[in-house]
C-alpha cells in the first residue's frame, strides 16, 4: 500500500491495538454503554429460538448479518476461571473496536453445552478498517464492449456455464476505499456493498489483533492463541446458507447453494469452473488455486493425447517387434539358457520364460519413446509460460495488479511477538518493532534441518529395506516354483521377477504413506518452533521442509530403478553383494524400464486413488459422526452457527497440502514420463474428479475459510520451475540408460550385417557368455546339468577373465579363454 493516507491509518490501527487501557475512539465508547444495555435486555429476555429461521444468518433482530462466529464450551477444571477472564477481555476489546456481539446461551444450542458469540461488523468498522487493509471497491459501472465470440464458439457451449452463473455480478472500475470519499463510490445499498467475504476478512483482522491479557509482563492478542488455549473451541464465518436448497428471504442470495449446483457436482465434470463467483465466495487465494488446477487440466488434456497415441502405437506395433519375436522364438530364445538369479536356490532357466514381459516391455520402449520425451520436454516448458500469461490476465481481471501482498500473510504472527523480549526501530516506518536475535534461533534451525535430514535418511533406510525384501523374496519365490510341478503354468506369465516388483512396489507405496503420515505432524511442529515472524515466512517454511520430505519419499525408489538397479550388479564369479548378504539386483531380461513403469504406476494409482478417498470420506465420516453426537434436541433447533460449527475446519493450511499433492502429481507426470507415457492420462483423469472432490467438500465438508488475497501461487511456482528443469534432464537419462533404444540404434546402425532383418541378431549380441564350471559353489545351483555354459545379461561390457567367453553389447561376436 503506498499511499500515505493509507499508511497512516495502519499505523493508527497499531497504535490503538496495542493500549489495552485506552482502547477505541471516544466515539466506540460512548455507544457502549448503550449496546451493552441491549445486549444485556436481550439476554435477559426469553427468546424463542424456534421462531427463527434455522437457516437464518442474522442477528435476533433480523437486521445485523452474522459476519463470525465464535464458540466455547464451559469446563470444570481449575483453568476455567482463567479462560472465562479471558474471554471476557477479548470480548469487551471486542465491542471498543465497534464490532457488535450477541451469545446465544448453551440452553439454546442443540448440545446443551456450548455457547455461540455471534459478531456483526456495522458500517463504520467496515469502511474503516477496508481503508486500513486497501481494499479496492467499485466507483463506476464499466463501460467497456463485451468480448466477441471467438470462431467456433459455439461448439464449446456444451462446456460452457450459464452468463449469470460464471459472471454473478457486473464489471466495475475499482479504486482503493477512503472513508472520506465514499460518495465517490456506488453504495447503493450499505448492507450489501461489502461482500460477505470481505466482511469476514475484515473481522478475522480485528480478531487476530485484539488482545485478551496481560500475563507475567507481556501483552497476549489474537483468536488463534485463545483457539490454541481451548479458551474457545473455534472460529468461523458463515456459510449463506444450505447447499442443497436455496435460501428464503430476508436472506441474501445464496451463493454456495448455486456454487454446489453448478460446480461440486460430479456430473458437471466437463463444465468450466465458476471462477469469479468462487472468487467472491471464498476469495483469491482459493480461487486462484481452483484456477491453476483447472489450467493445469486444460494443458494434461494435449499432453494426454499424445501420450495415448504413443502407447497405442506400441500396442498395436507389439507383435512385430524383432527383439520380442527373438526372445519368444522357441529356436532362438527357448535354445539360450539363462544363468540363476539368485545363488543356490534359483535354477537355470530359459530366456523364452520371459516372453510376455519383454512384450510389455515394448510397449512403453519403442520408437515413440523418445519423441514422446522431447514433447513432454517441449510441453513442460509451454505449460510455465502460458501459466504465466494466464496468471498475469487473471491479476487484471481480478483487480490485483498493483497488489503487492497480501496484509495477512506479510503482518506479524502473534507467536513471534509474544515470544520476543527486544525491540528494534525499522528504517523504512520508522518505528519499534518485535525483533528476535540470529542467536535465540540458531538452535531451533539446527534442530530443524536435522530433524528433516534424518527423516530424509529415514526414507532411505526404508528404500534399502524394500530392496532386501525384493532380494528375499525372489530367492524364496524362485525356489518356490521350482519345487512345485503344479506352478509351471503359473511361471509362464508370473515370474520372479515380475512378482518381486509388484510386491516391492505395493510395499513401497505403504511404506511411503505410514512416513508422510508421521512427517506432516513433525514437520509442522518444528516449523512453529523456529517461530517464524510472519505467516509467509511460516507457510515457505513449511514448505521447503514438506517439498523436500515428500520429493525423497515418493521418488526415491522411482530413482533407484531408472538409474542404479541392475547398473552394480557384477558378473558370475565375481556378484556385488549388498551387505555382503543378498546378491543385487539384476534387471529383467527385457530391461528395467518395465520395473520403472510399474513402480511408478503403482506409486502414482494408489496415490491418488487414496487422496481422492481420504478427502472425500474422511470430512464425510467425521462430520456425521458429530452431528450423531451432537443432535439431543428437535431439528427445528439446529441453527445455521450450529450447521456450520459441525463442519470439519479447512484450516490454513489447507490450500498447502492441496498445491502440495498437485505438484508431486507433476513430478510423476514429468519427471519419468518417458517411461510411462500414460502419466498424463492417469493425471487428467485423477485432476477431473480431484476439481470436483475438491469443489464438494469445500462447499458441503467444511466450514467457510476466511477470505484472503493472493495474486499468483507463490513458492509452488518456483518449485514447478525447478522440477521442469530436472524432468528434461532425468528424461534424457531414461532415453540414454534405461531404456533399450541406444543399444537398438547403435546395433542397427553400426553392427548390422542382415539387410533384410536388420535387427536379426540383437539379442544375441546383447548377451554374455559364461562356464558353468566357473560357478562358485555358493552360487551353483546343487542339480548338475548336462551343459557347459550359461547366458548372463549385460548392461555394460564385461571384461573377461580366463575362462569367460562373452558376446558384448558392442558387438564383438565372442572372445576366446
């Protein structure tokens, strides 16, 4: 906010905010004592609740909108008494800023035990506290040419919302409010010019800056300390009524019921999004989530398609690929006789045995493989920038784009002025500020970054021990099916090694979930304890601490299989061994992009098949199970405070966790997308419900969030920025390493000899020869056998000992003793 006139008031808000003695203009005070005489004859006075619409948003009178709403439940303990003074202060500062209270008695809730403070904002706090916090406000209506129809246009009605719907309310000039210049702006009706969520932004203000106490020398404020302290249970505005019907008069129009009609209604899933009245309804900040999300999905759509078209190219090409029909061939791959797996336990096998893998294998390891890879490169990239344009018109339209910051986010947390004991002058307002030395927080960072370090390392271990079980398990399933004659049909399609990474996989997954479970708790813990000083600096670092966590939990283990399984494993004789107990892994026959594509599969279904649940039944279950405690009395008492307080509370950082899940999706889509092309499918599919999951539970799950101002998404977009960096870079990896398409390339162009077939030859050129003889007895299979060499597969070239004979991937034919 840069004008002066503006920062005066600020300043003035601060001065008054902190004199406790002297709270309020003489103004507030002289019309106390005559609200508090009314107030008093209202509770005196018997009400008869019943006589009132439950769905009513007003005050007894009819007149004066609820715009908050707090509650409390007495107790019996030895803190009672000091919560009651509590509240009796803050209440009473309450009422000198100008804010209106009215409680409802806990005879009158539907519990029997909780008491309501319903809190109106009259006009003078509105308008004085919409200059303090610059909100800008309509002066004229707009004069400007609605847009013209784009060409086919009205082939998108289909997908397109009702005029009314999309745009709720007219376009206007805005400016910034001033208080002594309101007849320049149009108030036509001073009831209705603030919106509902404006009014609850401007509440929420006062309440987290109103003190309560003054306890051993320091001053305590704000309702998310009493929230913390239980000296009140919660703190919400109102929703404008029910969602499945509209509101009656006097009521003003209901807002969420059409919100839930015409955006959280899963057969709407192919509508556009109501932006502007999501906006209106529960601010910027969510609404421009709910448009990153939904640009987000625009864009997967064409990354989807192509993505689709790959993979049904290798579906339909799977049958004539030369190094398939090689492996499958009876007289080619039935004649190879494969070298164990594991020591002792596995026997020799046949290459043929893992014919329908190395079919899947192609599927996503083809020739679309690679442009598949630079599109998504290409399309990563495109995505940022037009993002970026999306974001910089949405500024405009919403008015935002002289907005520095929101006054929310970059103001004080009242945990950092409490726990700060010095002051120092700031060089730009020139006046004393709470400031809290390098020194008092040096050992809480310590603690921080340690804490997640060993999480980090935390993850690994548990990566580690995945990998031992997958070694275990295929030794024991290998022996398994070897002993029992009845598995040899089973073996044909269900091998060791592909039964090893389903199960890996799957065990993964759990183990992924139970860590992000505990970390989120510890993670915001620590972050309060670095007592960070405004809630942008809580919010980046928790962030940091969250990004960083989840990116080693659920790309680990993708990691390790594109770039170091099978890459370590040694040769017959001479096995890498890890722990000098379990031999390493080896990659399947037909390469370890197959394992690739099924851990990231499974990591990325089950993440966002369990997200979806967890958000849509999670709320549902918990708030069921507190109205069937809560309803004692008749329906006819159950008020719209009382609906709304038995709502599950979105909290603030609810809108985090969200950006949180959206982004690591991106990295699934972008960061291994070359060997998974049907990642953007999985993700549009997933983000078309995951709007409308998102869009129910906010409008029918959860209290009213607090409206707040945001003009861009923040520290995410850096993220998504760094993340398209890396996906380019591990994309390129994959192509060079992991998948099988150099090797095909280089054999074709360089090794070739066949020009009618020319990749007849390959498999057998990839493969490497050894004596059996050579074996040692702790890696021999105990049943001698009548042949002399065995096949081992190589990722690199091998050097040859004395008594090695080996057909390199480079092409060498064979190499003698």
């Amino acid at each position: 906010m840069g004008d002066p006139l503006v920062l005066e008031m600020v300043r003035e808000e601060e001065r008054r905010t902190s004199r406790t003695a002297d709270f309020g203009s003489e103004t507030n005070e002289q019309s106390l004592s005559s609200r508090e005489t009314s107030f008093l004859i209202s509770e005196d006075s018997t009400f008869k609740k019943d006589k009132q619409s439950k769905d009513s948003i007003f005050f007894r009178d009819g007149i004066r909108q609820i715009d908050f709403v707090l509650s409390y439940v007495d107790e019996v303990k030895k803190e009672a008494e000091i919560k009651a003074e509590r509240r009796k202060e803050f209440e009473q500062n309450l009422r000198k800023t100008g804010l209106e209270l009215e409680i409802e008695d806990k005879m009158n809730s539907e519990d029997g035990k909780t008491y309501f403070v319903k809190i109106h904002a009259p006009w003078e706090v509105l308008v004085t506290y919409a200059e303090v916090l610059g909100m800008k406000m309509p002066i004229k209506e707009s004069d400007s040419l609605p847009p013209e129809k784009l060409p086919f246009s009205c082939m998108l009605g289909p997908l397109k919302l009702a005029r009314g719907v999309k745009h709720p309310h007219p376009e206007y000039y805005t400016a910034q409010f001033s208080r002594h210049r309101q007849e320049l702006f149009l108030i036509d009706d001073q009831s209705s010019f603030f919106p509902s969520s404006s009014r609850n932004r401007i509440v929420y203000y006062i309440l987290s800056r109103c003190p309560f106490a003054i306890e051993d020398g320091k001053k305590k404020f704000g309702i998310e300390r009493l929230l913390t302290s239980h000296t009140y249970s919660s703190a919400y505005p109102l929703h404008d009524g029910q969602y499945w019907k509209p509101s009656e008069p006097p009521n003003p129009v209901n807002e969420r019921y059409t919100l839930f009609q015409n955006w959280a209604r899963f057969s709407y899933f192919y509508k556009e999004q109501p932006l502007d009245l999501i906006r209106n309804y529960y601010g910027e900040k969510i609404g421009m989530y709910f448009v990153f999300l939904g640009f987000y999905t625009e864009m997967l759509f064409v990354a989807a398609v192509v993505g689709l078209a790959c993979f049904i190219y290798g579906l339909f090409s799977m049958n004539s690929s030369p190094t398939s029909n090689e492996i499958c061939d009876p007289e080619v791959g039935g004649q190879i006789i494969m070298c164990p797996l594991c020591d002792a336990v596995c026997d020799y096998w046949r290459l043929n045995s893992t014919c329908l893998a190395s079919k899947f294998s192609y599927l996503f390891d083809n020739e679309s493989t690679v442009f598949f890879a630079i599109f998504m490169g290409i399309w990563v990239t495109l995505f940022l920038e037009f993002w970026k344009q999306r974001q910089a018109r949405l500024e405009y339209e919403w008015d935002l784009v002289d907005f520095e910051e929101e006054q929310q986010q970059l103001q004080l947390r009242p945990e950092f002025e409490a726990m700060c004991k010095h002051r120092k002058m700031n060089p730009v307002t020139k006046e004393m500020e709470p400031y809290m030395p390098l020194q008092s927080r040096i050992p809480w960072y310590f603690l921080s970054g340690a804490t997640v370090t060993l999480w980090m390392a935390l993850v690994i271990a548990c990566m580690v021990a995945v990998i031992v079980y997958r070694l275990s398990v295929f030794a024991t399933f290998a022996s398994f099916v070897e002993s029992d004659a009845s598995l040899k049909q089973v073996k044909s399609f269900l091998t060791p090694q592909i039964t090893t990474a389903l199960s890996g996989s799957c065990l993964n997954f759990i183990v992924i979930l139970i860590l992000n479970f505990f970390y989120e708790k510890i993670s915001a813990w620590i972050t309060k304890m670095e007592i960070p000083r405004t809630y942008q600096e809580y919010e980046s670092s928790l962030t940091l601490k969250m990004f960083l966590f989840q990116f080693v939990n659920f790309y680990s283990s993708c990691f390790y299989v594109a770039f170091f399984k099978g890459k370590f494993v040694g040769y017959p004789g001479k096995y890498t061994y890890l722990f000098n107990v379990w031999r390493s892994e080896e990659c399947d026959p037909a390469g370890c992009l197959i394992e690739l594509t099924t851990q990231l599969t499974i990591i990325m279904t089950g993440k966002q098949i369990f997200g979806n649940i967890q958000e849509a039944i999670y709320p549902l279950t918990l708030n069921w199970w507190r109205r069937r405690k809560a309803r004692t009395n008749s329906e006819k008492l159950y008020s719209r405070w009382e609906q709304d307080h038995d709502l599950e509370t979105f909290g603030s950082l609810g809108l985090f966790y969200e950006y949180l899940e959206t982004v690591i999706q991106f990295g699934f889509v972008t960061l291994f997308v070359a060997s998974f092309p049907l990642a953007p499918l999985l993700a549009l599919m997933n983000n078309i419900i995951e709007i409308r999951v998102d869009a129910w539970k906010l409008t029918t799950q959860y209290r009213r969030p607090v409206a707040a101002k945001a003009h861009c998404i923040g520290v995410w977009q850096d993220i998504l920025y760094a993340m398209a960096v890396l996906s380019v870079a591990t994309n390129a990896f994959i192509v060079a390493y992991t998948s099988d398409i150099i090797p095909r390339l280089v054999y074709y162009y360089a090794y070739s000899t066949n020009a009618t077939d020319p990749f007849k030859g390959y498999v057998n050129n990839s493969l490497s020869m050894f004596l059996v003889a050579d074996l040692p007895n702790n890696t021999a299979p105990s049943e001698k056998r009548d042949f002399t060499t065995c096949i081992e597969i190589t990722e690199t070239l091998l050097i040859t000992n004395k008594n090695t004979f080996i057909i390199c991937s480079s092409g060498m034919s064979s190499l003698p003793k």
